[in-house]
C-alpha cells in the first residue's frame, strides 16, 4: 500500500488504501458503539437502578434517530468536505460514549445516546459512498467491500470484545474504551484521508419531495 494521501486539488487521484481502511475502521467504530449496551444492558439496568427493558431504551432510540438524521445530514451538509464532516461526526461518537461511561442517571446515559443516534445516520450517509470517489473505476467496488467490513467486523468481533471488557472491569469500562478507538479512528482519518469537497446542495427541499 502506498503512503496517505494529502492531496487537496480538484482531481486528486486515487486515494491510498490506508485511507479506505481507516473509513473501515471508523465503520467498525461506530457499529461497536451503536450495539455495545446489547451485552451490558443487566450490568447497566442494575447500576442505574431502572428495569432491563427500560435500559433497552439505549438501544432503540440512536435507531431510531439515526433513520431521521441520514436524509437530514445530506440535506444540511452536502457542500461540506467529507473529511471534516466525518471527524465532527466522530466527534459525537467520542462524546457519546464518554457521557454513557460517566453518567450516574440514566436520563443522562439517554441523553449519551441521542447523540450517538445523530452521529450514526450521518456517518453511514457518508462512509457508505466514499468508496467510488476515493478509488474511482473498478476499484470502487473492492473499496466500498472494505467498508462494509469493518461492519461485519464489529458485529463479530468488537461487540463480544466489548462485553467481555465490560463484563472483566464494569461496563463504564467499554464505553471508555469506545471513546478512546473514536479517537484513533479521528486521527487516522485526519491523517490519512485526502480532502473530498462536497459535490452539490441537496437541500430541504429535495429531501421533503423525496419522502
């Protein structure tokens, strides 16, 4: 693999693949934070003091606004750099996590997890297309392929790491651990992913006619 590319002009070539997978990562990031509470939610429900199904709400409420921000955040944000608009996501995900591992209540562990919701439909608005336009041509398939996996690979691998983590050293512990990969990820991706403008104003307009 070649080096990270840094090329910011109008038609810059090819990203590496370093820079696919960090977005692969970053994919693995989010899935494993967005599904972390799934092994945890008795741990949490015992700690916070509400019911199990209550604790379920951790789960159910990012879904939901993660389907409500992925048309927002096209509509909103299409004009702006793909990179930067990942890295304020990501920075979402890193607060998320950190308000989930040092709530006391559960209305503020919620309040961690709206966040999150908001984060997540409007990363997979973005990390889910890159593919293409980071490896133009015949490779874009094989990129987008990368993507996604860091999906199959949170759900396989960082969501039973996660509960094994909070099960040895309390389940703050894997949430603490979330943010700190959310770092990275953000890092790497500074690092690694050339800038990519974006390309035209949906706008609110254009969202309303389509639902």
């Amino acid at each position: 693999m070649s080096s990270c590319s840094t090329n910011n002009t109008q038609t810059p070539p090819p990203a590496s693949w370093w820079a696919i997978l960090c977005v692969a990562l970053g994919a693995f990031a989010t899935v494993t934070s967005e599904f972390l509470p799934v092994g945890l939610l008795p741990a949490i429900a015992q700690d916070l003091g509400v019911s199990i199904s209550h604790a379920g709400l951790m789960m159910a409420v990012p879904g939901v606004l993660a389907a409500l921000s992925a048309p927002t955040c096209i509509a909103l944000f299409s004009r702006v750099d793909r990179k930067h608009l990942l890295l304020g996501l990501l920075a979402l995900f890193f607060f998320s996590n950190l308000v989930v591992a040092f709530s006391e209540q559960f209305s503020l562990t919620l309040a961690g997890r709206v966040l999150l919701g908001f984060a997540l439909g409007g990363f997979w608005t973005i990390a889910g297309s890159l593919g293409p336009r980071l490896r133009p041509g015949k490779d874009g398939v094989r990129a987008t392929a990368y993507i996604l996996a860091g999906v199959s690979l949170g759900t396989v691998a960082g969501i039973p790491v996660g509960t094994l983590l909070g099960e040895a050293f309390g389940w703050r512990s894997a949430f603490e651990a979330a943010a700190g990969l959310t770092v990275v990820v953000a890092l790497l991706i500074a690092v690694c992913l050339p800038s990519l403008p974006g390309q035209r104003n949906a706008g609110i307009a254009q969202m309303l006619s389509l639902v």
